[in-house]
C-alpha cells in the first residue's frame, strides 16, 4: 500500500505538528556543505599552485633559509605520497558534499511534503521535482566553480602566494587522510606491479610532443616570443633534416685550386672572397684535398720561403678535411662536428663525388635563422622591377618563387624540385646553352632566361600572362 503522506490522501495534521517539533537537520547540511567547499577550494588551489611553482626560485628561498620555500621543495620532490593523499581528500570531501546536498534536498522534500498535507496533486509534485532538479543544477554549477575552477585560476596566476599560504592546513589535512591512503596506496602498488609498472617511480616522461605544445601555448599567451618559440621548433627539426637538406651546392662553393700559390690564394682571399675557410681541391671539385683557414694562410706567409709556393706543396698548411654522405642527419653532425672541433665537413654523393659543404654555422642557422657578419652581403634572390617584372635568380628557392609571385604548382614539382633553375630545365626538358635564351610559358607566368652559367640557369626574367619581358 502507498504510502499516503506523499501521494496525496487525508493527512492528520498532528503529523505536520509532530515534524515542527522535530530537529531539523537542515542547518547542519548548510553548514557541511559551506565546509567542504571552503576544504575543497583550499585542496585544489594548492594543487594548482604545486604545479605552476618554479623550483629554482624556491631552492634561491630555500637556501637563504625560508622554511616554507623548504617545505614545498620536500613535496615536489617526492610528489607521489602527496598526489594520493590529496585525490582521497578531494573525493572523500566531494562525497561529504553529495551527502549534504542529499540532506537538504530531503528537508526540502519533506517541508514540502508536510507543509501540503492532504492538497496536493500529481501536477504540483511534478513541478516540485522540477523546482527541485533545477536547485540542484544551480548549485552544482556554483560549486565547481567556486571550489574548482576558480581557486584553480587564481593560484596559477599567483602559485608562490597561494602555496605558501595553504601549505600549513592542507598538510593538516593530508595527515588526517594518511590513515585510508596507506592501505589505497598498497593496493594500488600491488595492482601496478602485477603490470610491470614501479609505483615508487617519480620519473615524468615528457615527450617532444608535450614541449612542443606548451611553447605553442605559450606563445599563443605571450609568455614566450615568436623568435624564441621558432627556434624550439626547429631544434626538434634537427633529427628530421639532413646534410644535404642545407649544404651548400657545390655549384656555389668558393674553393681553391691546390696549384695555386701561397701568394696568388692571399690576393684571391682579399679581392674576391669573404669567408674564413676554404677547400682545397686537386685538378677539380671532386679531389679536395684539405681545408684552408685564413689565420694559416696569415701565419704561412710571413715566411718568404711559403709566399711562392704551391698550397698543395706546403706541409702543415691545409688542415684534413672530413667527408660525410649526403643523409647524415644534423642533430647527429652537430655532435660529431663539436667533438672534433670542425667547421666545415665535405658532403659527397652515393658516387664520392664532392655535393656540396657544410659548416657550423649552417646547422646554427637551422635554429636560430640567418646569421650575418659585416663582410656579408644580402641576396636579393627575388627582386621586383620597375615595370612590374621580376629579377629572379636561378637558384632561389622555388616554395619562395611561388609565394613571391602569386603562382602555384604541383605538389611533386615543390617536392623535387627546390630551385627555380631545376624547376625551369625541367620545363625546357634539356639544359639550355650558355648565350641561349630561350623563353618558357607556364602556370600562367612567361618566363625568359637572360643568363646560363655552369650548367645552370642564373637569372631569369618574369612577368605575368602574355606581357612582353624585357631584357
């Protein structure tokens, strides 16, 4: 049989004059309630303040004697214990709150019940239910964010106060949980090991995935400048590019002839050559025999006996030079490159044939960007004319070209080739002639060769559509 107190029936009201006379367990429901949010604002701040703390401004602290700053090193340095401790507190006070919510919920139920007896109906206890399921909406919305969320924000933004303020009651709290976190602890232990997992391990594993995010966070945040995040990135770059991603084409490498004399290298050196090392080849670019500094080259000749002899010929002049396939990887050259104290290495082929070189501050460049000295002059690689055409040269980057010019190509031309020249002479489908200048139609652009050299093509001019090109 229903019971007729709350589905409706004659009620005697001597029940709702017993039900005033009892202890109503609403206020002590409020007041545990308002309890364990204040608990659980004050355990989730600290725990946000753990995280954003920084450890070496609390070991400055902690050495010039700030016991606090102590305290809270021995809790990030031995976290585990800790972290425990803390997630039974939060649940146990998070289950404490459901329980007082369920009381006051209850005396709701029950006012309600008592204070009708005898008149309501289906209706009204329906849109009770609803007036009821909406106060607790309400106040689960209020409850997260004041003890979640906001503590949480609040303490990232400021960690070091927050901390330090709570480190005194929250530790109080943890010793009054160690008593439950003991047997969780082993439990959980003896689960994990089962698993091959060490429970006492403290070792974070942080992935390059996980610093790559928080840079980008942190740039996206303005903590950490464009500049500083891009070089980040290309760190991680460095294992994924290899030494034939950035040398220097051995179309383009400034070298000397081993036949040359001691005197004939100097006036080269001032005249027409700006860098501070040079390799040395015999007969042609694929026999380099060794590497020449300009310092050596100062010291050798002040003796007379050196000026008007041969490079080749001079004993401890040119210093060994180191050969490396063109798929090295970088991060792995840089190592090799400081171990041995080397600026230059000779990049060769599948064949043993000179590709190209590599110095130190190439693979710099990789993280930092360009680097220029005074002696340096600026590549205008891609240069716009007064009459609207473009000067471009034939080994700019041809991803530049593009984005410069306003014109797309196919995936697999950016993909093989990475010069405008290459791109081009496979347009042309042959190796113009040097004098030749021949004209090429594509991707809605003309373009006209003004200059072959080396098998390669040099400059070229460009214009839009049909336009006539000037030389």
């Amino acid at each position: 049989m229903r019971d007729a107190c709350f589905y409706g029936g004659p009620r005697k009201r001597k029940d709702s004059e017993k039900y005033h006379h009892m202890d109503s367990p609403l206020p002590a429901a409020v007041l545990l309630l308002l309890l364990m949010t204040l608990m659980n604002i004050m355990l989730y701040g600290f725990g946000a303040a753990l995280q954003n703390l920084n450890q070496t401004e609390l070991e400055e602290k902690a050495q010039n004697g700030d016991e606090k700053a102590a305290q809270l090193l021995k809790v990030l340095d031995k976290p585990g214990s800790f972290i425990t401790a803390l997630h039974i507190a939060t649940t146990i006070l998070n289950m404490a709150a459901g329980a007082a919510v369920f009381f006051l919920v209850r005396e709701m139920n029950l006012r309600y019940r008592f204070a009708t007896a005898g008149e309501e109906t289906p209706g009204a206890v329906a849109l009770w239910w609803v007036q009821a399921m909406a106060i607790l909406l309400v106040l689960f919305i209020l409850l997260l964010s004041i003890s979640v969320v906001i503590p949480r924000k609040m303490a990232q933004d400021n960690p070091e106060r927050w901390a330090e303020r709570l480190l005194s009651p929250v530790s109080l709290l943890m010793k009054a949980v160690l008593p439950i976190a003991f047997p969780i602890a082993a439990i959980s232990g003896g689960v994990l090991r089962l698993f091959g997992v060490d429970p006492d391990s403290d070792e974070e594993k942080v992935t390059e995935d996980d610093i790559k995010l928080l840079v980008s966070e942190g740039h996206e945040k303005g903590i950490i400048k464009a500049g500083e995040a891009e070089m980040v990135q290309n760190v991680f770059e460095l294992d994924e590019k290899e030494a034939g991603d950035i040398m220097t084409h051995r179309t383009n490498i400034v070298a000397l002839d081993g036949e040359m004399t001691l005197n004939e290298a100097v006036a080269f050196i001032r005249n027409e050559a700006n860098n501070s090392r040079f390799p040395v080849y015999k007969e042609d670019i694929d026999h380099i025999i060794g590497i020449l500094h300009i310092r050596d080259v100062l010291n050798f000749s002040e003796e007379a006996a050196c000026r008007e002899q041969k490079l080749c010929d001079i004993e401890g002049l040119l210093r060994k030079p180191n050969f490396i396939p063109e798929i090295r990887k970088i991060d792995q050259l840089f190592h090799e490159m400081q171990a041995q104290k080397s600026h230059m290495e000779i990049v060769v082929d599948e064949y043993g044939q000179t590709a190209g070189i590599v110095t130190l501050e190439d693979i710099l460049e990789e993280i930092v960007g360009n680097i220029e000295d005074e002696y340096d002059e600026e590549e205008k690689l891609i240069v716009r004319r007064s009459d609207g055409t473009w000067l471009l040269d034939g080994m700019a980057p041809l991803a530049d070209v593009t984005e410069k010019l306003g014109f797309a190509v196919e995936e697999k031309d950016l993909e093989n080739f990475e010069t405008l020249s290459g791109f081009l002479i496979a347009k042309l489908d042959r190796i113009p002639e040097e004098g030749e200048k021949p004209v090429i139609a594509c991707c809605g652009w003309i373009f006209k060769i003004r200059q072959v050299g080396g098998k390669t093509i040099r400059t070229v001019v460009a214009a839009p559509g049909r336009r006539a090109v000037k030389n």
